[in-house]
C-alpha cells in the first residue's frame, strides 16, 4: 500500500530545499514515525523518484490523443 500527498512548502522555509529529490524527506521522515506510533508499518523511500509503468503508459495515452 502507499500514500500521495501534495504539500506545498515556500522556499522562505526553513524546511524548503534546492534538491527536489531530498526535499520532502522530513515528511516521509515524520508520516512513517505517526503511522509507526499508531501500529502500522510504514517506510520512507530516500532515494529519488523513480518512475513506474503507470507514468509510461500515462505518457503514450497523452501521445495517443494528441494524433
């Protein structure tokens, strides 16, 4: 299972960050620490965003229609 949530953060912020890939570890940091204190087993992915075969397919539909 996994979770989306879109959270903007104003570069005059001391949690903004230049890297987009590390910008928003302190909230993967701290959803997994809530869920963990509530019981459920949760991750943080530190790495960068990898896309899967859902944002191919996402990009060949828009190809598609654009013909």
């Amino acid at each position: 299972m996994s979770a989306w949530v879109d959270v903007f953060v104003p570069a005059s912020d001391p949690l903004w960050h230049a890297d987009v890939s590390k910008a928003f570890h302190w909230l993967g940091h701290t959803l997994a620490a809530a869920f963990a204190d509530v019981g459920l087993q949760a991750s943080m992915h530190p790495g960068p965003y990898e896309a899967g075969p859902s944002l191919a397919w996402c990009a060949l539909h828009r190809l598609a229609q654009a013909r």
